[in-house]
C-alpha cells in the first residue's frame, strides 16, 4: 500500500501479539488505514480475522499499539472513544423483550449524559440508521420476534446510530439475503464516501473484492494488503486458500470462484 498522510489515518497497529489464554494468535503485524475507505479482512478459518477486529477495537488485549485518530486507543476516555469507534460483532446478543427501535437507540448511549433521555439529535440518528439498515419496518417489533436475518439488520442500525468516525464489523453479512447484502454494500459504500473507515471481517469473497482495500490474514499474520483490483491482492487470496479459488472479472466486478480439484480414488 502506498503511504497515509498521517492526518488521513483513521486506525493505526502495530502489534507484536496477540493471544486467547495461552494461545498465540496474531504475530508480528502493522497496519495502517485510512479515513473514507472499506477495507475488507479476509483469510483462511483460524487465520486470525476476528482477532485481528477485537483487538482494533480495544476489546482484546495485545502486546503493541493500536491508535484511534492519531492517539492510542487506550487514552481515550470510555465515552469518547465509543462515539469514535463502533462495534458490530458476531452473534451480537440483545435483550429480547426490546423493541427493535429500543435497541438501536442503544447506539446512542455515548452521545448523552449518564441517564439523561434521548434528544431530538438521538432520533434523527436512530431513524435513519433504521432506514439505512432497511430495519424502519420492524422498529415495533421485539427483538425476540424477529428472524436472524432482521436481527442482524437491527444490530446493524444499533452501531449505524453511534455515527463514528471508525467501523468495525464481524461478518455483518450473516443470515442476510442477496438484496439486503446488495443494500450492505451500499451502505458501506455511502459511509465510506462520507469519511468513515469501514473495516469488515467477511466469509463472502466475492463481496470483499468489492471494497477498496483488501486485508488478508493467513496463520495470524498479515500476509497481504492492497487495493482489491490489483491483479497482486487476487494472487495473495488465490494463494491463502490454496489456490482453491480463483479471482475472475464477471460483468465489470471481481468475483472469487471455487476451483474444483479432481478427486483420485
């Protein structure tokens, strides 16, 4: 990747480790991303991805630095730091006697004071990261209620509300349909264009190489990041799975393909 001015660095690490109990997980890794760009993080099952995002996200301990906005994440004070960083992570739990517009207006929590009530700004922001999610239709309805795919949808909109300056999300794309990952992508594609970093953990490689910038982990190391129409980030993800896959352009879009290898019995 070429050189961040170093105002324009959204999310900054440089790390030694990072472990789960006595398990390394992540090695030797520096990365550096930019404000205004989605960058996709991709690898192997185990490579280390979801590590990766719970440590950018302070939520998981390392040997290192990780910097928010220029200033180690662990300066920030709590509140501040989550209207600047937003978390989607995977399976994301939920009370679920809480209607759908109760559990966005969550994401707004750091933007008031201790048990103050929502303002006008709160439920500006609450619908429109409703409509945004495609959600506005099931804000009555409880949580519990609702499919994995309309939950996901909810808890999209909950760290949508927050309006941070950073994203962070742990494949955002489970259980949702072709059309509400169509309307993911455009989202994603709004945000970043807006000035948000969007950074996404995706299984869905076809839709990775729709972003801007690739990141790809293999064994918990960073073995490649680049722009994902570069011929040398679909080298690096045909090589991280084996060559099991393979990179191809279908109607003006890059799309990853399963390369089927005969079986000799």
């Amino acid at each position: 990747m070429s050189e961040i001015a170093p105002e324009n660095i959204a999310l900054c690490a440089n790390l030694t480790s990072a472990s789960i109990g006595k398990h390394q997980i992540l090695q030797a890794m520096d990365l550096q991303l930019a404000a205004g760009r989605w960058v996709a993080v991709v690898g192997p099952n185990g490579a280390g991805k979801s590590t990766l995002l719970r440590v950018l996200a302070g939520l998981l301990p390392c040997v290192g630095r990780v910097d928010l906005l220029g200033r180690s994440l662990h300066d920030w004070p709590a509140r501040q730091r989550a209207t600047r960083l937003a978390w989607l992570g995977q399976a994301e739990g939920g009370s679920d006697d809480l209607l759908a517009q109760d559990v966005v207006m969550l994401g707004r929590l750091p933007h008031r004071a201790w048990l103050a009530a929502p303002g006008a700004d709160d439920h500006v922001a609450v619908a429109q990261a409703l409509r945004a999610a495609q959600a506005w239709d099931l804000r009555q309805r409880r949580l519990g209620e609702l499919s994995g795919g309309e939950r996901q949808r909810v808890l999209l909109a909950r760290a949508l509300a927050v309006q941070a300056a950073v994203l962070l999300m742990d494949e955002p794309l489970a259980h949702l349909d072709p059309p509400h990952q169509a309307d993911w992508i455009s989202t994603v594609r709004q945000l970043a264009a807006r000035g948000t970093l969007v950074v996404s953990v995706l299984h869905e490689l076809s839709v990775a190489l729709q972003a801007d910038e690739l990141v790809i982990v293999q064994a918990g190391r960073m073995a490649h990041h680049g722009p994902c129409a570069a011929a040398s980030s679909h080298q690096a993800l045909a090589a991280a799975f084996d060559h099991r896959i393979a990179v191809h352009p279908v109607q003006g879009q890059w799309v990853a393909l399963p390369q089927i290898i005969p079986r000799s019995d």
